[in-house]
C-alpha cells in the first residue's frame, strides 16, 4: 500500500485553471494534492497516530464513567482536562510528539476553554507563548460558554434560521 501511495505521489502533475484556461502541467514535489479524496485520509491517518502516542489515557474529564481526554475533527484536537497542570503537561506531551513528526501547534489559533470557573489563575504556555483563555467556544457550529448557558447559542441557532428562510425568499 505505501508503494503505491508513494508511486502516485511521486508521478503527480499539477496544472494551474483560471476560467476555462489551463496552464501547462509540471511536476508537483511537495505536499498534497489539491482536491484528492486520499490527502485528508493520510492526514487524518498521520494526525491520529502522532495523537495515539501523544495522549496519556488514563486522563481526561469522567464523561458517563468513561475518561475522556480529546475530541478531534480534521485537523482540530481539543485537549480535555480536569485542571490546568494536567492540562499543561497533555499539551506539552502533544507538543514533543507532534514535533518528532515534524508538525507545530499553531499558538496563535490554540485557545483554552474552561468551564465554570472564569477567575482561572494559571495560564497555559506553548512553546513560551500563553495561550489566550476564552469565555465562549465554537465547536462543530455549536457555541460553548463558560457557564453553560445556552441562551446565546439559542438566539444565534434562531438567527441562522431566519436568515436561510429569507434566502428562501
């Protein structure tokens, strides 16, 4: 299987579309390819094995009696934890590993979320860097507060229903 991703990988051309003109085609060297189906699979594949290695599974926050300590979508992990320190030392276990496989947390997009205390007193640092704490979070389209109060995620969810409907119109 890793011969043939690497012979199609390898014998990948490109060709540059503007309207309904196309460039001439040249041999691509880096990267993947732009709209194949297979690229976010290899990405997904290499994202879950760098987070495998990465992740202490006996941490997390209890979800029902099961410890859970990420949830992930696409390129996005979001680290869960109970309290700062352990939240530090998964990031910074993320940290090593994801630079053994030559990828970088991107600091200036990381957030910290907490729930229910918004007086936190530690920061979180990557690389040096802290990491701005936020009191509400958009995840898979659905907003988070620190308070658990959905009254904002209501009225946005009615927005976004009177805007399609006079779209409809």
């Amino acid at each position: 299987m890793i011969t043939l991703l690497k012979h199609i990988y390898e014998k990948a051309q490109s060709a540059v579309r503007v309207e309904k003109e196309t460039g001439e085609w040249f041999q691509t060297s880096v990267g993947s390819r732009q709209g194949d189906p297979l690229s976010p699979l290899l990405l997904i594949t290499y994202l879950e094995r760098v987070k495998d290695k990465a992740m202490q599974i006996n941490r997390g926050i209890n979800i029902s009696g099961i410890l859970v300590n990420n949830l992930r979508f696409a390129d996005d992990i979001d680290v869960l934890e109970e309290d700062c320190d352990s939240l530090h030392q998964q990031i910074e276990q993320l940290k090593i590993t994801a630079a053994e496989a030559g990828l970088l947390i991107n600091t200036k997009k990381t957030k910290t979320f907490v729930f229910g205390d918004r007086n936190i007193e530690k920061y979180v640092r990557i690389a040096g860097n802290i990491i701005e704490n936020v009191e509400q979070f958009e995840y898979l389209g659905s907003l988070l507060t620190w308070d658990n109060n959905c009254s904002d995620e209501i009225k946005r969810t009615i927005g976004k229903s009177i805007g399609a409907m006079a779209a409809l119109k």
